[in-house]
C-alpha cells in the first residue's frame, strides 16, 4: 500500500487498540502487587470491616450495598473467620498472578474475590478500588500471562500472539475503559474551581483529610496551584484523545503515558489517596507501544510460547461479550454524566448486568468541585473512673485542638475513607456500630475502673476559604450513647 494511502478502518483499528504482550505483562505484575497492598490492609482490618462486631454487621449493611444484585461470599458467617480465610485464599491467588501462574485462572478468582469483597464493605471504598476491580475484569480476557511469568517458563500459556501484539475487543475495552475515566471525571468537574478561576488545586490541597506535607508547602504557592488546576483538567480532556491519533502513535503514547504517571505521581506525593494513584498509573500501562520496550532492549522473543488450545479469547462468543461490555460501560458512563438525557437511552432496568458483573462505576473525583469543608472525628469516651479519653487516638486526654496532620491520624486508607464518611447523614446508621466496636476493643483490655461507661462521637467541621483565612472549628455531635454499649442517638 503506498504510504500516501488511508489504511483501511480494521487495519487503524487493530494498529490503535493493539496491545504489546510485555506492556501485558507489566501490567499483570503492577495488578499483583496492588492488589497484594490492599488485601494486606484488609486482612489487618478483616475483624474490623468484615466481622459482625466490626463497624458494619450484616444487619446495617443493607442500604449501603447500591443495589441486591451484588452478591457477596463474605456475607456468610457470624464471625471474621471465614472473610480472613477468603482474604487468604485471595491473597494467594494475587501471587500467583503476579508471578504468572495459571494466570487467566488466578486473574478470574482474584477479580471474582475482589467483587465479593467489595460488596461487603462499601463505605470502606475509593475511586482506586473501582479503577482496580475493572481493570482486573478486562484483564480476564487477555493473555496476562503471555510474557515474563511462570506459564511461559513450563509453556502453559494458552493463547494467540501476533508480531508480539495482541488484538481483540477485550484490549479495546482495557484501553476505553481507561479513557471513559479520565473523561466522565472531567466531564463531571463543572464547577467554576476547575473551568474558570482555577482554584481546584488550591481548595483539594486544603482538604486536612487528604492533605499531606508536601502538598502544604504546594499550597503556599496560588499561582503554581492555579496553573496545575487547568493542567490536570485539560490533561482529562485531551490526553485520553491524544493516546488514540494514529499519526505517531507510539512517541505521542509515551509522552501521554509519562504525563499521566507524574500527574498522579503527584496525587500521591501530595494527598493520601491509598492504592488509588497507583491503580491509575497501572491502567495506562497497556497503552505503552512496542517501541518503548524495544527502547529499553525488552525484547519477548525468548519468553513467549504461543499455545494452541487457548482460542476461547478469540471465540466469537467472548468476543461478543466484551462488545457487548464495553457498549455497556460507555452508555453507563454518559448517564453518569448526563442522567436526564441519557436514561432514556440506557434505562435503570439494565443496571443489574453492571452490578452482577460489578461494571458499575462513578468519576466524580473532586467533581464538580473539591470539597469546601472538611473536619476531623473525635470519640470522647466516659471511663468509670470520671476520666475521658479519645478512643481513636489511643485513649489519650480529649482534645478538641486541630491535629497537626489530620491525614496522618488515620490509621491507613480505608479507615480514613470510613471516618470521612461518617460525618455524612446518608451514613448515619453506621456510627453506632463504628463507636462500640472501639469502645468493645477498649474494654477488652482495660481493667474495672478503665471501663466506658458512656461515649460521643463528635465532628469538629472546619470551612476552609480562600488566601488561607482561618475560620473557627464547629462541634457536631453526631451520636450520643449514656451506656457503653448503648443506642441513644443524636443525629444531624
């Protein structure tokens, strides 16, 4: 074909949505260790967030799972016993796809798990534990394990492998359903912080819930927060796009990809997001072209195999799944945008295949605006003794004054996500439950005199305005028990 002449429609396809077997490969291997991060932060948890005398028994459960479809093994059980044992188990299958062992076998167990997991807890979850669960969903139907993994080493892998590129529908829905993300978010940041004044970056970085260190110093420059307000949005925007032109595709796919990693590198280094920046920067993995590895001398031909028996990802049966899949999500992710316009085109009724395969997704991320108003939980606890303590700071004096770092008080991500959530009236139900599991743990190591005899669970709410004015904290009293183990209840 001359070089002057258009390639033909399934030809630019192929050549756009192509994906390299070692970008696969490091991208199963960035899956394993995330997913190896967050199911060790919940077998540490698991008593905690899965237990019926942890902060959500089964009994509270009940609205804040979205909807009856979402079904979950971990429900099973009185006790923590068999959600660590599930954790285990998970834990195990997290490994194996890390190293690539039996990977699509493991890749399905360990996405299966992660959606049973998730159903149990919700009000413990982040945008990075969405991102995480469909990533792994695509990754089911691709040949993780094509390149630098056991299977390769004892010639398991089944699948098919061309010029060391791999094409089918589920690697277009892998590579869209990265884009979906960054432009339903985008789409959703309406406020006038982030398309206007660019004073989102200023407003995320005031957030003493998020915040860290490094992102205090970066507050003290406006100007800089203002011109990585406009980066960060128009970078949602227009990278997606710019990782599809197919006029050099793969330089312009590396800057694309470089741009997305330092943004969120940023994310992490400035706020406390849990595994969320690293999910992000896995999910743009794939789109690393052939060129950059050839680049860095990776070369796959001495550990790729290609198996014969392993067609059933080119079968026209999975193939019309993943179409249909991806349709699904895209038409779910324009309702998420424009509700009014789009149900009529994609009706509520079909929501159950999103929440049975766990499809369902939401990127408002700092959208439409970042939050204005932020605050910090104290747990006041009456011992019988008189005295009063804080139980989620180790049981010392009750104070009121600001914490240094309120990001740093949370004992990992997940309960900073659950305590950020508290002070939300839709969770209303759930401080009960929160305030006796601590006062239970207190208890069960304190002697007679130490015991609680009543606690509040109180928020101290802090505006945050802008060029840094200070306002003065307000207590809110969000739940009251005059017996350590009571139900008297003071709600917003």
């Amino acid at each position: 074909m001359p070089a002057s002449q258009s390639p033909s429609a399934p030809s630019l396809i192929q050549r756009l949505a192509s994906i390299d077997v070692r970008s696969l490969a490091a991208f199963r291997i960035g899956l394993g260790l995330v997913l190896i991060w967050d199911l060790a932060t919940s077998l540490s948890n698991a008593e905690a967030f899965y237990g019926e005398s942890g902060v959500l028994p089964l009994s509270v459960l009940g609205p804040y799972r979205e909807s009856p479809w979402m079904f979950s093994l971990h429900d099973f059980g009185g006790s923590w016993g068999l959600p660590v044992a599930l954790i285990v188990l998970q834990l195990a299958a997290a490994f194996c796809l890390l190293i690539g062992y039996r990977t699509q076998l493991f890749a399905i167990v360990s996405w299966a798990l992660l959606c049973s997991l998730q159903a149990r807890n919700p009000i413990v979850l982040h945008g990075g534990d969405t991102a995480l669960r469909l990533l792994l969903f695509w990754g089911m139907f691709l040949p993780l394990g094509a390149c630098w993994s056991v299977d390769v080493a004892k010639r398991r892998v089944q699948h098919w492998v061309s010029g060391h590129s791999v094409f089918n529908l589920a690697g277009v829905g892998l590579l869209f359903q990265t884009a979906l993300i960054y432009w339903s978010t985008a789409v959703l940041k309406s406020g006038n912080e982030w398309t206007r004044d660019g004073t989102a970056v200023y407003f995320a970085l005031s957030v003493d819930q998020f915040v860290r260190q490094p992102g205090l110093i970066l507050l003290q420059f406006p100007e800089l927060c203002r011109g990585l307000t406009f980066y960060a949005w128009w970078l949602e925007i227009l990278g997606p796009f710019l990782a599809f032109v197919p006029w050099k595709t793969a330089q312009i796919r590396i800057l694309v990809v470089a741009a997305f990693w330092t943004l969120h590198a940023g994310f992490g280094i400035c706020l406390r997001l849990g595994p969320f920046p690293f999910v992000m920067m896995v999910a743009w993995v794939p789109f690393l072209p052939s060129l950059f590895w050839d680049r860095l001398r990776l070369f796959p031909s001495d550990s790729v195999w290609t198996g014969k028996s392993g067609r059933w990802m080119t079968h026209f049966i999975t193939q019309t799944f993943a179409l249909f899949s991806l349709v699904y999500v895209t038409f779910w992710n324009l309702r998420t945008t424009d509700y009014e316009r789009m149900v009529g085109l994609f009706p509520t009724w079909l929501n159950p295949f999103g929440y049975v395969l766990r499809l369902d997704q939401y990127w408002a991320l700092f959208a439409p605006k970042p939050l204005t108003d932020d605050g910090w939980l104290v747990l006041e606890a009456t011992l019988a003794d008189g005295s009063k303590v804080d139980l989620l700071r180790n049981g010392r004096t009750v104070s009121y004054d600001k914490p240094p770092l309120i990001s740093a008080d949370y004992p990992d991500y997940k309960w900073q996500k659950l305590e950020i959530n508290l002070y939300l009236a839709q969770f209303q139900s759930a401080r009960l439950p929160f305030g006796n599991f601590w006062v239970r743990k207190w208890n069960e190591s304190k002697g007679p005199d130490q015991q609680v005899t009543s606690w509040a669970l109180n928020y101290m709410k802090e505006q945050t305005l802008l060029h840094h004015y200070a306002v003065q904290p307000q207590l809110i009293e969000l739940w009251r028990s005059s017996a350590a183990l009571g139900t008297e209840a003071k709600k917003l």
